[in-house]
C-alpha cells in the first residue's frame, strides 16, 4: 500500500512540479496574415503554417502524401520550411517526412525524442541524414520557442518518461500566437498527454486542432472545454470519421467544427479576426 502512495505522490509531483505553466505569450506587432491550412491526407496530419515570410510545417502524412505536400509548396510559392515539426513517429505523421525532406530545403527540424523501427522512421532517419539535418528532439518538458515574422511558435515535449508512455501520448504540442489569436495544434494526444499540455499551457484558443483524428477519450470533455475553442479543425476522412460523441462534446463548447474530409481547410489571422476558407473537392 505504501508503495502505491509513493507512486502515486511521484506522478502528482511530475504534473505539478515539473511542468511549466506560462501565461498567454505577447506576440510582436502585426504586420500580416498568419494562416494555417490542414491538407486533405485522409486520417493523418500534414499542416503547413504560413507567416508573411516564413513556413513551419506540422507532420507529413503517411509516406504517399510527401508529394502532396511539396506540390502544395510549390504552387504557393514556397521554396523552403524554416521549421519542420513531427510531432511523434506514428505512420500518418512521419510518413511523408523522407520526400519533404530530400525535395526541399528545410531549415530546423524539431521531433520527439524517441525511436523506432518502422520503415516509415527509417525513410525519414535516412532521409535527415542525407540532407545533414540534425533534429533537435526535445523531451522531459523542457519548451522551445521561436519567433517567425509576427507569429510566435512554442513547441511542448511531453513530460512522460519515454519508457511508460505510448507514441500517441510522446506527441509533441505546438502553440502560435498572432496578435490576440492563439491557435493550439495536439498532435495525437490521448489522456495523458492532455492533461499535461494543460499543464504546459494556459489560457483558451481561437483554433484548436483537434488530437487524435477526432477520436473521443475520457479526458476529452476537461480539455476541450479548458481549450474553449472557437474553431475546431479534425484530419479525418469518410472511412474513418471523428467520433460522434467527441463532436458532441466540440459542440456543447460552442466550437465551430471543420474537417479534412472533403477537401483543404485554411484558418486565416490578421491578428484580430480569423477567417475560415475550405478548398472543397
């Protein structure tokens, strides 16, 4: 019994010590759009941020979207990724990494600091190493923050020990502040790595992506209604839609719900307002 009290005491400790709780970032004066657009990849992410000089790309999909990614690029004029964040090594976020990477100049890459042996991470281990690109995996909660034009990106490892903790809750968290606009990106977190990012960050989000492709989980309806969001973008497709009870909860908040379903989704900023645009197929 003892050591039961131990362990749990432990993991109290590790969610309230250990994290890193800050108030909503200033971001610089405004000086352009910001805008974030979800590709259509079925149930996987491949999320491409936009400031008015500058691109920061959020996982690739599985190993056939690399191309859509770069066709993307290419037919809006980008020619490199200032910085290219995985937010963890599953298949339908890595995937599409080795293609982006040997097809484009990419400039700082941010990961998970973890391993493992699927072929998709081998492709993109590989393909890194070609390219002389050194990630910068980071872990144990230890926060990266980077300014691009007027945007501030933060980038949240989780405080997990590697050992005990799934892929889905490694995940990292990206946040970017535009102006009084906040949007929040969750990777595929599960329970666990919710109730940490609410640790890690505070405050409510314009835009949140929502984690997991939509899938609903007991820890759902704490963070959805501490996020608060007022747009809500799920990467999910017709064969494997969001959950209903997870939309439930999406609506009870009183977030506008988008998915990838049908086609592209963009979320533009000017810093006050945001505005939704769907390039429907």
């Amino acid at each position: 019994m003892r050591t039961k009290i131990i362990l749990f005491l432990s993991f109290i400790l590790m969610l309230t010590g250990c994290t890193r709780e800050k108030e909503p970032v200033t971001a610089p004066t405004v000086t352009g759009e910001f805008v974030f657009t979800a590709l259509k990849v079925g149930q996987a992410d491949a999320l491409v941020l936009r400031t008015a000089n500058h691109t920061v790309i959020i996982d690739c999909g599985e190993k056939d979207d690399g191309d859509k990614l770069l066709e993307y690029l290419e037919q809006n004029g980008i020619t490199s990724v200032d910085a290219l964040i995985i937010t963890h090594f599953d298949k339908d976020h890595v995937g599409g990494a080795a293609e982006l990477l040997l097809g484009c100049e990419v400039k700082m890459l941010y990961t998970a600091d973890y391993i493992t042996d699927s072929k998709e991470y081998v492709k993109y281990a590989e393909a890194a190493a070609q390219k002389g690109i050194m990630p910068q995996k980071l872990s144990d909660g230890k926060n990266v923050e980077f300014t691009l034009d007027d945007v501030v990106f933060t980038v949240y490892p989780a405080i997990s020990d590697v050992q005990n903790s799934t892929d889905n809750d490694l995940s990292l968290a990206v946040t970017a502040q535009h102006g009084s606009k906040r949007f929040l990106f969750a990777g595929d977190a599960e329970s666990r790595r919710m109730q940490e990012i609410l640790t890690q960050v505070s405050g409510k989000f314009d835009v949140l992506k929502v984690p997991h492709h939509g899938r609903y989980s007991p820890y759902s309806e704490e963070f959805v209604a501490e996020v608060s969001p007022q747009y809500a973008l799920i990467t999910c497709s017709d064969k494997n839609p969001a959950e209903e009870q997870l939309l439930q909860v999406l609506k009870n908040a009183g977030a506008k719900v988008y998915t990838t379903q049908n086609g592209y989704v963009s979320f533009t900023s000017n810093g006050e307002e945001i505005t939704v645009s769907e390039d429907l197929e």
